[in-house]
C-alpha cells in the first residue's frame, strides 16, 4: 500500500494532522490506530443501558487560552456552558478543590477574609518547616502546612500512585494552587471551556471525513509498517520507548481503571467528577456523566457512574513518572528520535508528556506549519 503520509492514532494529534495534510496539501493520509475506535482517551459513545453519552477514558473537559485552538476546534463542533467544578470528599465531608477560601474556612472552622489567609497559612507552615524538602510529602506540607497535606493530599497521592508520598520525588509538587477567595471554577485560566455539544467522537468524524484519508482501526502500526510504503514522512504517537524497541527500558506509565455502575437515582451525587482524599474508599474518583450535558434531557429514573481506581498497566498509559530514571531514559530515546528523517514525534505517548487536550491540539498545529507544510 503507498500513501503520501502515515500517521499512528487517532487520537486528537493525529487526527489534527491528518485534517490539515488532507485539507491544506491535498496530500494522501493513512492512519492507523491500534484500538477499535477513534478518538484516543477524548473517545465517547452512549451507554446503551441509560443513553447517557460517557467518556469511555475518564471525564475530558476541553479548556483552553488559545483563540487558534479554539477556533480550529470550533471548526467541527459546538460547545455547551459547561463549567468544570471539582469537589472532594474528606471525612464525609465535601470540599472545594483547588483549595480555596472556602476549602479553608469550612476545614478549620474560621472565618476568613481574603487578605488574612496567607499569614494564616504562613502560621501553619512554621509549624513544621522543610527549606529543602526531599519528598513529595515535606514539599507539600512545605507548601501548605501539614494538616491540609493530611486532608486533601495524602490520602488521594498514596491511592493514585501507590506509594507512600514520602518514597515520592518532591517534583511531583512544584506547587499547590491556593486561592483566598471563593473562586471555584477549576480551571480558572480557561478562556474557551465546555464540552462538545454532539460529544467528542463527533469532532473526529468530521475532522476526519475526507477523500484523502483512510482510517484503519484495530490495526497495530508494527504488524503493518514494512508493507507501507511512505512519500513523505510517518507521524508517530505512540509511545517513543516502544517505538525504538525499548531500547534503554520502559518508560513508567501510572493507568487508571473505571468500575461501571448504573445508579436508580436520577443525581447520584450533584456534580460530573467527585474527588475521595482519604486512603478508604480505594477510588480515587467518581464520575457522573450526566452532569456534562446539562442541556440533555436525559432518563430521570436512573444514572450512570464510573469509579476509577489508579493502577499500573502498561497497556493503558495515562500519567508519565518523571523521576530522574525516566527522565534519563526519555533523553536517550529522544536523542535517537533526532535520527529518524522521515519520522516525528508527538502528542502524549511520543514526547512522554500528560498533555491536555488544547496543548495536543496545538502541538499539531504547529508541528504542521514549522515542519509539514513549510
């Protein structure tokens, strides 16, 4: 088979691409991706039992400071009102997160104006003070002061990396998001923020929907590549250690796991993503996919739920591990990736990167202008 270009996944790096090459150079574009759909993790579809549309990978909400980005995406769908809150529960008791003014007054049991959190919290912090912290656990209570780390932190790192937080890099943490006032949007810097109003995989027919390109599914692009012949170049993003044969060793991945369950309440729990800090529950998270699309008329006899418990599995890659070993590893294999003429690089798997959504969207963009198109 020859095609002009080759792209691995289907995920929003790839699709991206493979739009502007189509569109813009009128040039032939295979892609193949190794699960049976498109979409990558922004993957959505209706749960037949309830019809409610779900994010098979774990709730995505699309945010963004960037007019191009969103007006690229804008191209193939529109966006609802949706405004992402995160809440958590400590303690059977719920809390803003990031921590706010509010997370702060209802913990300790004070009344705080906004000009009066940070000597509070700079009392709290001297209590137990760590100038060079050498752990996950001394940077955050360095940060925030030990009991808030106990409450908010602890509990919620120890279940999502499997590690007590005191065996962990301290890098982890550059710093903790604390607001002294009530904001409580979660992403307070996004200019351009909702979900898409005909779901996510809706982007991905439509990016896609071209004469130029011919998607594969269910195809593993190892299996496959030496029956391909290739004009121009390969644009790969699947995992760069498995590329090069793991050459120097795996790189880590931490994985995520989703328990289905259908709850008989039309609200299970008043909000689309509920954090647990504390090490019991073991899920670190449940969603509830109905709030997303407030403008839907879903069923009010039942909803749908997806606990997701942190794992390993190579297989399901979410979160890199950037510890000095990996970090190690990713040079070398970065350096071997310079080698590759005809091969680039990107999105989440190929740079080893936990990318969002609008930066993938816009690696593409400019990975095609800097070194496709020009």
């Amino acid at each position: 088979m020859e095609t002009d270009y080759l792209i691995v996944g289907a995920g929003f790096f790839g699709a991206v691409i493979a739009n502007k090459i189509a569109s813009e150079l009128k040039k032939k574009v295979l892609i193949v991706e190794k699960r049976d759909h498109i979409g990558g993790n922004c993957y959505s579809k209706i749960d037949e039992e309830t019809g409610i549309e779900h994010h098979v990978y774990g709730t995505h909400i699309f945010h963004t400071n960037s007019k191009n980005v969103f007006e690229y995406l804008s191209q193939f769908t529109e966006f609802n009102s949706y405004y992402h809150q995160v809440l958590t529960t400590h303690n059977d008791r719920v809390y803003q997160m990031p921590i706010n003014l509010e997370t702060i007054n209802s913990f300790y049991g004070v009344n705080l104006k906004p000009f009066e959190v940070d000597d509070f919290l700079a009392e709290e912090k001297a209590k137990e003070q760590y100038p060079k912290p050498k752990n996950l656990e001394e940077k955050a209570i360095s940060l925030i002061g030990r009991p808030l780390y106990e409450a908010f932190i602890k509990g919620y790192t120890q279940k999502q990396w499997q590690k007590d937080p005191s065996e962990l890099p301290a890098s982890i943490i550059n710093r903790l998001p604390v607001r002294n006032n009530y904001d409580e949007s979660y992403f307070n810097n996004g200019r351009y923020q909702g979900i898409p109003l005909d779901g996510y995989t809706a982007i991905f027919e439509r990016m896609l929907d071209h004469e130029l390109i011919t998607v594969k599914t269910s195809t593993d692009y190892f299996s496959i590549k030496d029956k391909i012949t290739v004009n121009e170049k390969t644009i790969y993003s699947g995992p760069i250690d498995l590329y090069f044969n793991y050459t120097h060793g795996h790189l880590d991945w931490r994985s995520v796991r989703f328990e289905r369950v259908v709850s008989p309440y039309k609200d299970f729990q008043g909000t689309s993503v509920m954090n647990f800090a504390d090490e019991s529950p073991a899920y670190t998270r449940i969603h509830e996919p109905r709030h997303l699309h407030p403008e839907r008329n879903y069923t009010e006899s039942q909803s749908l739920l997806f606990y997701e418990y942190s794992e390993t599995n190579p297989e399901e890659p979410y979160y890199p591990v950037n510890n000095q070993e990996n970090k190690v590893k990713l040079e070398r294999y970065q350096e071997l990736a310079k080698k590759e003429e005809k091969v680039l690089f990107g999105g989440r798997l190929g740079t080893y990167s936990y990318y969002d959504m609008d930066q993938v969207i816009g690696q593409a963009l400019s990975l095609f202008e800097t070194q496709i198109k020009s």
